[in-house]
C-alpha cells in the first residue's frame, strides 16, 4: 500500500469513527443528496420541475414553472408523495413534522414545507430559489424522502404567510412528487 493511500485509508477510518463525513470530492466521494420532481398541471401536462440540492443543515431548492397562468402563487412542500389530478389533494397536507402553525409570519409557524410565493410572469415563466432548513434529504424526522414521500405544490394564489393551515392560497393547479435522483 502506498502513503498517500494508507493515509486515506485512515483519514477515513477516523472520520466514520467520529461519526463526521468527508467533504464531496469529485471522483473520490460520494455528492450530497440530491432529489428532483417534475411539475404537472391538473391536465397532466408539464409545467415546470424542482431540483433538491442537500447543502449542509438545509435543501436548496430550485423550482421553475413555464406555461402557468401569471401572477403570485404559493409554493409547499406536501406530506405525501402522490399528486393525483385534478384536485391533489392525494398530497396531503403540508409537511409538517413537528406540528407547527402555517406561516412565516405566524408566531407559532412555520410548517417545514412552507416555501416562498413565486412569481409568474406575462410570459409564464416563474423561478424560485431558496434555502430550506426546516428540511433534509438525509434520513429522519424531516426527511422529504421518507417512506410515504412528499411533493411540492404550487397554489393559485400567493399565500400570506400566516394564515393557519394553507396562507389562504387557494386551489392546488400543480403538483409534483419529489423523488430521489440518481
């Protein structure tokens, strides 16, 4: 065995001793979780996609949206991942494991999948990008890849971030189940 690999071999031997793990090293170590989810209108037809990107105690989420009607529409993560049409309500409610109140603004909230409005365009474009550290793709409690799964949701209103158990965001027009990539 060569140094450069016995030091290797007990770096890591060390590390997953310590209960610590090493840093994401292209062709050497595994990347962070990663998790996508193609978005589909009550139709079925596709109106956008959303990449989830663990980055240290937080996902990176990242939602785009072609073809909706324009306007501020709420984003939620839901506790279930089914997204049957027309209504999906097959989603459930939004993910919420340690049974707090909805909203941003609310004193007792927010719920884990409550997201940011996104705005859509004239032109029916929309992008939303923003760090969640309510969530993990990593295994637990807050996990979006559990057994039972989970989907995001974009509502026809925007939500008002406070408003117990939805932001008053109206009907659900999109849904998509996120799903572990690779």
């Amino acid at each position: 065995m060569t140094t450069l690999t016995s030091v290797a071999v007990m770096v890591g031997l060390a590390l997953s001793l310590s209960a610590c793990t090493l840093p994401y090293i292209p062709g050497l170590t595994s990347g962070p979780p990663t998790a996508g989810s193609t978005v589909r209108d009550s139709n079925g037809r596709v109106v956008g996609s959303a990449v989830f990107l663990q980055q240290g105690d937080g996902v990176r989420i990242l939602l785009d949206l072609k073809g909706v009607e324009p306007g501020i529409k709420a984003v939620h993560i839901h506790a279930v991942g089914r997204c049957d049409a027309p209504t999906f309500e097959s989603a459930g409610p939004h993910f919420n494991p340690k049974k707090a109140e909805h909203g941003a603004e609310n004193p007792r909230g927010p719920h884990a999948g409550d997201l940011p409005n996104i705005t859509v365009e004239a032109n029916g474009l929309g992008h939303l990008e923003v760090t969640n550290s309510r969530v993990t793709l990593n295994a637990g409690a807050d996990s979006l890849l559990d057994a039972g799964g989970t989907s995001i949701v974009v509502h026809e209103g925007p939500d008002d971030m406070r408003t117990d158990p939805a932001g008053n965001s109206g009907r659900r027009i999109a849904c998509g189940v996120i799903e572990r990539a690779g």
